[in-house]
C-alpha cells in the first residue's frame, strides 16, 4: 500500500442532502472543555474543541486504518516559497506530514463550487477516521465550506470527524454545535500545517494564562431566556447595544432609533439579558405588515439581531432568532417572512458576501442569486446622486409625456396605478405608503409621469421636517445629510410595449422632475431606495444619459441581495451570533456620478407554498441581514 494516496475526486454531482449537526452530541457545560495548543514561531496551532476525546489519533487508530484528508481545491498562499505548493495542492505537505504519523492517507480534494461529490462519500465509507480541512470564509456564489463540512458530518455516521480550519474561526460563525473536535491554525502555509498536523497525533499541553482568551476561543452556545422588550425601560441601553455594534456610520439618534423601534400594533421586539446584572446583551427587532391593498396578506419581517461583542459566539443570537421566528408565523394572514425590513426600513436584505451568508444557507435560507425567482437572493441597490452632476439643459430627453406633482384630484388614479404596479413587481408595502400620504398635506409629494391624461409613472419624495410620513420610515437620507432628499416607490407601468420601450426615458425625466421639487426645498442630493438589479439598476439609463452629462468618476456601490424563504425549508432553529459590518466596492464608471450605497440580498419565506394561505407573518429590523443598508457618500460607505 503506498503511504499517501492523493486523489482527485471534484467532477461528480454532488451528495443530496446536507448535514443536521452532531447528532445528540453537544457539550456539557459542566465540563472545562479542552483547550490545546503547539507552539509555531509566535503563531499558535490551538485546539478549540475535542468533545468526543478524538485526539489524539494515535489512540484511536490501528494498523490499516485509513485517514481520509479532504482539503479544499484554493490557489497556493502568495508567500509560500515552497517549491511543492507553488504550482501544486497547497496542502500536500498537510498529507505529507501525517503519513510521517501514520502511513495510511487518503488525500482528496473537493471543489467548493460543486460540493461533496458521491465519490467523496465512497472515500467516507471506507475511512477510519475524517480530517476535513476549511481555508476561510465562503466565497460569493460558491458553496460554504462548513456547509460541506456539516454534509461530511453527517456521511461520517459515527466516524471521527475533525475540523481543520486554517483561519480565525471566528470568521466561519458558530461551529461548535456540528462539529466535536475543532482544529485551528492561522493559515495553510507548509509550517502551520505540519504543525497542525502533529497536534493531531502529540498529546498537547494545557494551554497557558498568557495563551488565547478562552472566551474568544470557545463556543460555549445554550439556550438563552428571552423577553420581550420594554421600550421604557430598555430603549437606552437598546441603542447603545445598536451604537456598539453597527459602524460609526450606520449610527442614529436615540430619538430617530426609538422612533423606528416603536410602532405600534405592527412591532414586536425582544432582549436577552445577562442573568446576573440584567444587562441587555441581545437583541431582535421584528415587524408586521401589510404585503398589498388586501388588508389580508401580511409580511415578517426579520430586521435587527444584535450581539454585545464580548457575548457573541455562545448562542444568544441563535436564542433571539428561534424565539422571534416562532412567533412571527403565529398571526393569521402570514404569507411570507423576510430578512430584512420593509417599512419602516433599517436594513433592506442580507448584505452581498456577507460572512453571515453562508450561515442563513446552512438553514434553508434560499440564497440563489442568478435565480430569477423573488426572494431567493436577488440583488437591490441604494443609490445617491449629487445634482451638480445632474445635467440641466432645459431639453433633457424630450418626451410626450408630461410630468408634475400630484393633485388631491388624482390621488385615487394614483393608487390605482401602484396597486396594479405593486402587485406585478412584488413591491411589499409601497402601497401603504401612498395611501399614508392621504393622511397627512403631502400629496403633492408625489411626481406623476402622465401620457395624456394618463398616469403611467409616480414617485415619492421626501425631505425631514416637512410633515412627510416616508421621512420617519427611511431615515437614511437625512442621516447622510441635512441637504439629501429622499425619492422612493418610484412606479412605472412598463408592462405595456409602447411604456417599456420609453421606460430609461420615463425614468430620467422622472427624476429631473423630482430634482427640481427637492432643489424647491433646499437638498442638494438625493437619496433613491431599493433598486433591484444591483449595479445594472441604473447602469441603461446612465448609457441613456451619458450625452447629456460632463465628468466622470467611479461610484461608491454597495450591493446586497434580499433571500425569501421557501415554505418547503425548516423554518424554526434560525439564529446569528455577531453582528454584519460593511463592505464596499467600485463596480464600474458612468458619465453620472451615482453612488450606490447600500443594499441586499432579499431573503423571503412563502408560507403559502406549504399550503397554509392564512399562514403567519411577522417582521425583524435586521443589522445583519440587509437590503437598504445605512448609507452614505459623505461617510464613502
């Protein structure tokens, strides 16, 4: 038998079913779990978990028995000066440094983009032992290794399965859960990962005071009490919880932030406190709405789930995010749940490659960007605009169309008109903030696009301190500046030839038409939500307009994508342990200088599916998880 035999096995389709966690295994609290380490240069190869009294494997293996090492098929480390890992696996001398251990390894590699393959579970069966190897975060639009890892896990039965990751373990989520031994090293260099390997096979020692911060390092999850909050009582020590953990630029003002939280008959949030000093440190928002003019359809909205920093990791979240799922399904007319909120909005979606993505996937959270199916992960976009580079010629684009405010006359017309919008494009709550404009003097907010006497176009502006009910629901405009105007609920019915052929036309004379309102009212920017399609939202109308505008330069984009929730998936035992910080991009260049600031995955559950059409809805203002996220130019978010 050769020592090492290194096989290729990443083209067959790949194993149905995923993994489910460690059985009944699970740590026992009352236990000191098992801290290890082995000194590499000033780096350390620490073992966070060994549950099961796997290691080490010299104990458990005899002569013959197979170690299958799966490793993830990722390009060499930059630094690495070896001549074997340069243009080859980069962990061979993972392999390598186990035979000198023991002689029977089996190496083979799996592909993140296509998963664990039948031929991967063939290997599984004849192994003694499994050492599953993860390099880092998830990739956007590739499988997440600890997804992998957990349908591994589960083929593995009762075999040994131990975790390998080569990175901050941190950054993967809660793992302790699925996985009874953990292994970390700091990356997959040859000296890490011979080192990584002889912590498999050495007794360790203990590790020392001056060692890793053991609460850093341990996932200690259990089931937290919940409650629900108290807005009196809680809502300072809510928003300090929020101003720890969002960004500085995400941050609001404890009036904006209570007036957000407090709707009444439509919010429903909860904390989870520290048993001994009854300090918040967790904490779920979620809303009910309306999906359409019904009045029947609700909608769940998942919108905010907060850790404390020094709490995260030990199943607060997880606690938060099964007691609010529960209770979002119970009201009667629940037909879809969503990460992320609608309106009142802090966060639209779950953040495009977010570190939390591959956590909502693990769950049944269906995130298939390239699906044109709603809720699955479609990207939408916040965008900001600067009217210095807006062109001002007086002939922009010239139309047959006319376009002007609204008149109290033609507010029923409009109605009609989003109804009709709303319920084609799956525009959750854009009616009802229409129809709240009745209520107050802002009717003439509205910007009506007519062909004729005919409405073919509407929009919503909106500017703070002016009475506007869309300025308490989207309060990111005036958080960017005191000279950023809102446009939002932009329709447009380009569900007719003769509209759709001249829609980037409508859109820009739109928009000029709402400039000129907000430029009446002092703002010197304008805010635009919610634009689906990620950067090609705009990316037609600024080839449309390019002629029309001087200067250039790359805008800010930030995208993420909104997942919905399929009613065939388990919905119960959802859950996040930290808190999402953004990231941005530059995505390409245009004539206009657009900034697109926030966004995000839309995430939905369509209880219905599972035949339940009175089936429950609820909402959660989601930090996480979002589609609009907080956005800024000034702050170059």
């Amino acid at each position: 038998m050769t020592t090492q035999e290194h096989i290729v096995a990443m083209g067959s389709p790949a194993i149905s079913g995923h993994g489910s966690g460690p059985d009944s295994r699970s740590l026992d609290s009352t236990r000191s779990p098992t801290f290890s380490y082995t000194h590499t240069g000033k780096r350390e190869t620490v073992v966070i978990q060994d549950a099961e009294t796997y290691l080490p494997l010299s104990r458990l293996l005899k002569e013959g028995d197979i170690i299958l090492l799966l490793t993830p098929a990722v390009p060499p480390r930059p630094a690495s000066s070896s001549p074997t890992t340069s243009c080859g696996d980069p962990f061979e001398p993972l392999g390598r440094a186990l035979v000198k251990y023991h002689p029977w390894v089996r190496h083979v590699p799996y592909l993140p983009r296509n998963g664990i393959t039948p031929t991967h579970a063939a290997h599984i069966r004849v192994a003694a032992v499994v050492v599953f190897v993860i390099s880092g975060p998830a990739v956007s639009g590739q499988i997440s290794q600890v997804a992998l890892a957990e349908t591994t896990r589960t083929a593995c039965e009762s075999r040994p399965h131990i975790i390998l990751a080569c990175c901050d373990i941190r950054s993967l989520g809660p793992l302790e859960m699925s996985f009874p031994a953990i292994v970390q090293i700091p990356d997959y260099s040859p000296s890490e990962l011979e080192a990584a390997a002889g912590s498999l096979f050495r007794e360790s020692q203990r590790l020392p005071p001056t060692g890793p911060n053991v609460q850093n390092l341990i996932l200690a999850p259990k089931a937290w009490p919940v409650e629900i909050w108290n807005a009196h009582r809680d809502g300072e020590a809510i928003h300090r919880l929020w101003c720890d953990c969002v960004p500085d630029n995400y941050k609001l003002s404890f009036y904006m932030f209570q007036s957000l939280l407090q709707r009444e008959g439509y919010d429903m949030h909860y904390v989870v406190r520290e048993p001994r000093t009854a300090e918040i440190v967790g904490f779920c928002a979620t809303y009910t709405n309306y999906v359409d003019s019904g009045g029947e359809r609700l909608i769940g909205c998942m919108a905010a789930l907060l850790v404390h920093k020094s709490y995260r990791n030990r199943g607060i979240g997880l606690s938060l995010h099964d007691h609010a799922a529960a209770q979002l399904v119970k009201p009667r007319g629940i037909c879809r749940l969503q990460l992320g909120s609608t309106f009142p909005r802090l966060f639209y979606g779950l953040p495009v490659d977010s570190p939390a993505e591959d956590w909502f996937r693990r769950r049944n959270w269906p995130i298939h960007p390239h699906s044109s199916e709603p809720g699955t992960g479609q990207e939408a976009c916040d965008w900001i605009l600067n009217f210095e580079d807006w062109p001002s010629a007086p002939g922009l684009l010239p139309s047959e169309l006319t376009f002007r405010p609204c008149e109290l006359s033609e507010f029923s017309l409009v109605l009609e008109m989003v109804k009709r919008d709303s319920q084609r494009k799956d525009n959750v709550g854009w009616y009802d903030q229409y129809v709240k404009l009745a209520e107050s003097l802002n009717i003439r907010d509205i910007i009506l696009g007519l062909q004729g006497d005919r409405i073919v176009a509407t929009a919503i502006t909106y500017v703070k301190k002016t009475g506007s009910p869309l300025a308490e629901d989207l309060p990111w405009a005036a958080t960017i500046g005191d000279d950023v105007g809102g446009v939002t609920c932009i329709c447009i019915l380009d569900d007719e030839p003769d509209i759709a052929s001249k829609r980037d036309t409508i859109m820009i004379r739109l928009l000029d038409s709402c400039i000129r309102l907000l430029l009446h009212h002092g703002m010197k920017k304008m805010f635009i939500d919610a634009v689906k399609g990620g950067e090609e939202g705009f990316q037609s109308m600024d080839t449309e307009i390019q002629s029309y505008s001087a200067g250039s330069g790359p805008p800010v984009l930030y995208i993420t994508r909104t997942l919905v929730r399929d009613g065939n998936s388990d919905y119960l035992g959802l859950g996040i342990a930290s808190s999402f910080h953004a990231t941005y991009m530059y995505l390409y260049d245009t004539s206009l200088h657009w900034s697109c600031i926030s966004g995000g995955k839309i995430i939905c559950l369509d209880l219905r599916r599972q035949g339940r059409e009175d089936a429950r809805y609820g909402t959660c203002v989601a930090f996480a998880f979002r589609e609009s996220l907080r956005i800024g130019e000034r702050a170059n978010r």
